[in-house]
C-alpha cells in the first residue's frame, strides 16, 4: 500500500531533492536510468544507427529509445548526423563528454582487474599527475569538480 503523506513535507523528507545539486546526483539524472545506461553502452563500441540500437538493446521500444537518446543530445552526451535526408535518418555518437562518462560506466560495471604476479584484486588509489605522489590521507584531499 502507498504512502500517503499530509500537509507539508519535514526537512528530513525533503532532503533527497536539496542534494540533487551534488555531482553524483546531477549524473544520476543525466543518465541514471536502465534504458539509458544501455543506450551509452552500446555506443561505446561507436556509432550506431536507431535499427541498430533497438536490436542491440532487448527490450526497448522505439518510443523510449528516441526519447533516450533525444534527451541524451540534448545533455551533450551523443550527436546525430544524419545519413539520409528523406526519409530523416541518423547514426548516434557520444561526445567526448559521453566518452568520459562511458568510462565511469566501464568502471561501474565491470570487476576489478588483478595483479598479473599473484592474482590480488588491485584498488584504486588517487594520485596527483603534479606532485607525483599518492594522496594518502583523506583530509589532504579537497574535492574540486570541473
């Protein structure tokens, strides 16, 4: 059964919609659903075609996907240059901007990679390309989002 709630929302309810302005959330918007996720990862191996598209993602229908990948352009995620003039036809491409969060994808979906020598799961470690060092401590790190 629904919830039902009455009168104005607590601070406390209210509080997933402030934190929409993170990083994170503002991915999860972008791209934070089933059938978007397989429209970007499809289009990792390259351009695409809608055919192509719809028989490479089981079980999306034509509607979804042209709302998909609609609303993926319009985040300069992927363009669409077209083919054929008449009637309109398109391939898909991600951007560069759509590369980058294909590669995010990459390192969601896929299991951690292993040290050849004896076979451990290898972590991730931050590192600073300037100083030429692991930052090991967290309260070194300050997170600037570009």
């Amino acid at each position: 059964m629904p919830m039902v709630t009455v009168g104005p929302m607590t601070e406390q309810e209210s509080a997933p919609r402030d934190r929409a302005s993170s990083p994170l959330a503002a991915a999860l918007v972008r791209v934070g659903d089933r059938w978007t996720l397989l429209v970007v990862q499809a289009l990792l191996a390259g351009p695409r075609r809608f055919n192509e598209l719809l028989e490479e993602i089981p079980g999306i229908a034509p509607n979804i996907l042209s709302e998909r990948l609609k609303r993926l352009e319009r985040d300069a995620l992927l363009v669409s240059r077209p083919y054929i003039e008449r009637p309109p036809r398109a391939a898909y491409q991600l951007t560069a901007e759509g590369m980058e969060l294909a590669g995010a994808l990459r390192l969601l979906a896929a299991e951690a990679p292993v040290h050849p020598a004896c076979g451990t799961p290898v972590e991730p470690r931050w590192y600073c390309p300037t100083c030429d060092r692991l930052v090991e401590d967290e309260s070194e790190m300050e997170m600037h989002y570009l």
